[in-house]
C-alpha cells in the first residue's frame, strides 16, 4: 500500500477517535455547587423557619407570646413586611446553588444581600456583645418581657437572626467567589478612578463620618431610637460606630483606584451597609412615629440621618461601579 494511501488512513481513524472522545463543554451555569454551599443553604432555610412560624401566628391573629391586648392587631401591617423579608432572605439562600442563581442580574442578587448585611451584621455582634453586658449591669438579665412580648420572643427572633448572619453571609461570599472571581484577586495595575466615583466616594466618607459620630453620641448620652438606651443598646451603638469607620476607612484607602484587598472589600461592603440600613431605620421611624420628640436628635439631627442614608446610596453605587469594572469578562 503507498505511503500516502496509510497516511490517509491513519488520519481518519485519528478524526474518528477525535470525534468519539470530543465532549460538550459544560458551561458555568451548569457547574455544581460544593457541598458546604449546600449545607449552608439548607441550614439558612431552616434557621428562618421559627421567626417565620411566629409571624405567621401574628398574622392569623394567633397571639403566640405576646402580652399586650392590641399588640397583634397593631402590628399585622409591619409582620407581613418582615415576614416577606425572611422569606426572600431564604430565597436567596437558595437561588446561591441553583444553576439559575448564575444568571440573575448582579444588582438584583448583590442589593437584597448588601441590605441584609447591614441589618444583620451590626445586630449578630451586638447582640453577641450586648446581651452579656446587659446581664453583668443590669439585674433584670439580658432578655426580659418588654414591648408586649414575652423574654423568650427575643431569643427566638434574635437567635435566628444571628443563624442567619451566620449562614446567608458566608454563603454568599462562596457564591460571589464562584461566579465573579475578579473580583477577589487582589493582583493588577490600579484603575482609573472616574470624577463621579470620587465625588461618590468622598459623600459616602463625609456620610460615614457623620453616622459614627452621631452613634457614638447616642451610645454615650442617649437620643434616637434609644432616648434612654439600656446596656446592650449602648453597645449596638458603639458597633454601628465602629462599622461606619471601618467603611469609611475602605473608602478611603480604595479612592486611588487600587484593586481592593478582601479585608478592604469586607470592610467597605458591611460599613457602606450598615450605614445605608440604620439610617433607613431611623428615617422610617421619624417619619412613622406619633411622637417623634423621643426618638429624632432634633431638626438638624433629622437632616444628619437623611445625610447618612443618602452617603449609604453613594457607597452603594460606587461599589456596583467598582465590582463591574472588576469583573469584565466575568459573568455579570
């Protein structure tokens, strides 16, 4: 046979075994998540099942724990609001091991979570801080019935919220790892940093500034949400401070357009949170209360909180501007 004729021969059966071995590629939305992500998402569903069976009995009318004659029918409007917040909390939770979790918009993953956050951070070292100082100081112990609600309400309610905190936040870092991993490598030349993200910056710094020191007042003489704070209120207080100056520190560590280490990324990710969420807080409750004289800092305290919660939206919108320009060619 010529030599021709067994080279031709040979070429075949090799693009026949080429086609026989050839797999699909598979694509990142079909990479399965690892186990401790599972494990993390069944264990944040769970821990959201006992607030949300309290709220539920709320809703239905079902004075589960409660006191006060008109404290369910008072607040149905406000249970049916942060039962549907727990729900999406254990919404998310799930949506970080579906395939489909990959596809949604970053905004729409990294806003509920950004929020959740500073609700939740602040409140996990506070409470783990807190409720042992109020035990030491005060004798009424750390969790007492208060508001209408018996002691045991708080323990489950903050008890799952710190579970929560626990298990969401992690989960979603390992989610944000997996699908945007740009985002957390450190290495590269610094970027140029555009005048509106340093206009940005600098309101989110000044808002920060503001918040820490408007709490550090409030843990020290009182006023706000806590006219005549307890122990563990002090305390909280004193941790939306320290927050607020770790964010504001990132802040201003970042504003050369240097990649973000993940300590700094940590740091600016739950200071610019926290100072977003309490200060909505506050101007909610300014807004809803019927007398505000216990709870705002007078006129220009009113002024400083819609400050804070404004400076909370520039770091937010730094932040997205930020992690899209990390993440190009990353699926956003």
């Amino acid at each position: 046979m010529p030599a021709s004729s067994l080279t031709s021969s040979r070429e075949a059966r090799c693009a026949g075994n080429s086609d026989e071995v050839t797999m699909p590629n598979v694509s990142t939305d079909e990479r399965a998540p690892t186990r401790t992500r599972r494990m993390l998402c069944l264990a944040t569903v769970a821990a959201c099942v006992p607030y949300l069976a309290l709220k539920v009995l709320w809703i239905m009318g079902i004075g589960v724990g409660v006191n006060g004659a008109n404290f369910v029918a008072d607040t149905r409007g406000a249970n049916v609001l942060t039962a549907g917040l727990d729900l999406c909390a254990a919404a998310l939770a799930v949506l970080f091991v579906r395939p489909g979790g990959r596809r949604i918009p970053a905004w729409l993953i990294c806003g509920p979570v950004w929020v959740a956050t500073g609700l939740l951070t602040p409140l996990t070292v506070g409470a783990t801080i807190g409720f042992p100082v109020q035990a030491l100081l005060d004798r009424g112990g750390p969790v007492v019935d208060e508001g209408g609600l018996n002691g045991w309400v708080f323990l489950v309610v903050y008890g799952g919220f710190i579970l929560q905190a626990l298990l969401l936040l992690p989960g979603f870092v390992l989610y944000a790892m997996d699908r945007w991993p740009a985002v957390f490598d450190a290495a590269g030349p610094r970027r140029v940093v555009t005048a509106s993200e340093r206009i940005l910056g600098v309101a989110f710094f000044l808002g920060a500034t503001t918040f820490a020191l408007r709490s550090a007042y409030g843990a020290v003489g009182g006023g706000g949400l806590y006219p005549h704070p307890a122990p563990s209120q002090r305390v909280a207080q004193l941790v939306f401070a320290g927050l607020a100056v770790a964010g504001a520190t990132a802040f201003w560590r970042l504003r050369d357009g240097r990649r973000p280490t993940r300590r700094l990324l940590v740091a600016a990710w739950i200071g610019s949170a926290v100072v977003f969420t309490e200060s909505l807080v506050l101007v909610t409750g300014l807004v809803v209360a019927v007398d505000n004289s216990d709870r705002a800092y007078g006129p220009g305290g009113s002024l400083l909180c819609l400050f804070s919660l404004l400076a909370g939206v520039a770091g937010a919108a730094v932040g997205m501007q930020r992690i899209e320009q990390l993440s190009k060619g990353d699926d956003l």
